[in-house]
C-alpha cells in the first residue's frame, strides 16, 4: 500500500476521489482507453481473419468500424469501472 498523505497506509484522495492501492485517477483512465483501443482492435483482426477464410458478414467493412468502435467504448467503460474492484480483491 502507498502512504494516505497523512503517514499512514491506506487508499489515498487525489482531488476528492478516493483511489485504492496508490493508483491516479489519470492513470485508471489511460488504462481504461488501452483496453478498449485493444478491444477494438482485437475485434476488427478477428472479423478480418473471418472475412478472409470465406465467412459473410450481412454489413460488410463498412460496418465493421462502428461496431468495433462500440466494443471498445464498452470495454473502456467496463475495465475503469471494474479495474479498482480487482485491485482490492488481489487479482
């Protein structure tokens, strides 16, 4: 654990938000956005290889960009909600 500020050990407040294991709210979000940009992209190199061992897809390429911008938005959301969670349980 980092020092709270006060010299004990303990979440610390940085700007009003509390935030367990010494971890910046910058940070939570840095993280968060590189989770969705790799879920975007990990989505878009599985369809590409889907697409390119014969599958169909009924929205073609075009599609594909708004789509993988909506898993990455929503795994962006989901890792910086949960990411404090894991953290405290030790994973």
């Amino acid at each position: 654990m980092t020092d709270g500020g006060d010299g004990t050990d303990g979440p610390t407040d940085v700007g009003g938000i509390e935030s367990s294991a010494g971890i910046h709210p910058r940070d939570r979000r840095k993280s968060a956005l590189l989770w969705g940009v790799i879920g975007a992209l990990a989505f878009l190199v599985v369809a590409q290889g889907y697409l390119l061992l014969g599958g169909d897809l009924s929205f073609g390429y075009a599609g594909l960009f708004p789509l993988a911008g909506a898993i990455g938005a929503a795994l962006g959301v989901t890792s910086y909600l949960f990411e404090h969670r894991l953290l405290q349980w030790g994973r």
